[in-house]
C-alpha cells in the first residue's frame, strides 16, 4: 500500500488523488485519479469529510473540505480491488442501518 507513514491528519481531495494514483500504479494499473473524483465520492458520504479553514498567501481565510485519511484508506482500497474486479462501486446516502441498537450474543 501507498506509504502514509509521513502524512497524518486530513489531507486534501487532491493528496487524496495523488494517493489513490500511487496506489493504483503499485498494483500495475496506468490510471490517473483526479482530485474533483475524491470530493464527489466524499461528498456522498463514501468516507468522512471534515470542513477546516485555510489562510490563503493574501491572507484571507477560507472554508475547505479535507478528506479524514483513515477512512480514506479503507474506502480506497475496497474502490480499487472492485474497480479490479469489475463490480462498479455505489454509496447510497442516508440509508438507516437495520443493526443499529441491536446487541448480538452468543
């Protein structure tokens, strides 16, 4: 897998991109993922966006969208190995789970 060991914390859509891209060339696979992909897929709840704030070189402050690494990773990497696979990844928003609240034993 890509080495994150330097990176931590959210990171951008596009690091994002350049991550999965790296990934993907890891595995073989010529393909170029583009940071506008990432916040679409994030945007739709395919892992965890955070808002922060950045202070642009004129020193207005604005507000951005980063992407949370963890889940990130973990939805990556299940997108490639579909993607793989030939199963077209989808993200149903706003789907109740139907086990929350629920304690199973044994």
């Amino acid at each position: 897998m890509s080495n994150t060991n330097e990176i931590s914390g959210p990171v951008t859509g596009w690091k994002a991109a350049q991550l999965m891209t790296a990934r993907y060339a890891e595995l073989g696979i010529e393909k170029v993922v583009n940071g506008p992909m990432i916040y679409i897929y994030g945007n739709k709840g395919a892992f965890v966006m955070t808002k922060g704030l950045k202070t642009q070189k004129n020193g207005k402050v604005r507000e951005v969208s980063n992407v949370d690494l963890e889940s990130f990773m973990i939805w990556m990497e299940t997108h490639i190995q579909n993607s793989i696979a030939g199963v077209k990844t989808r993200i149903v928003k706003n789907v109740p789970n139907p086990f929350a609240g629920l304690e199973f034993g044994e």
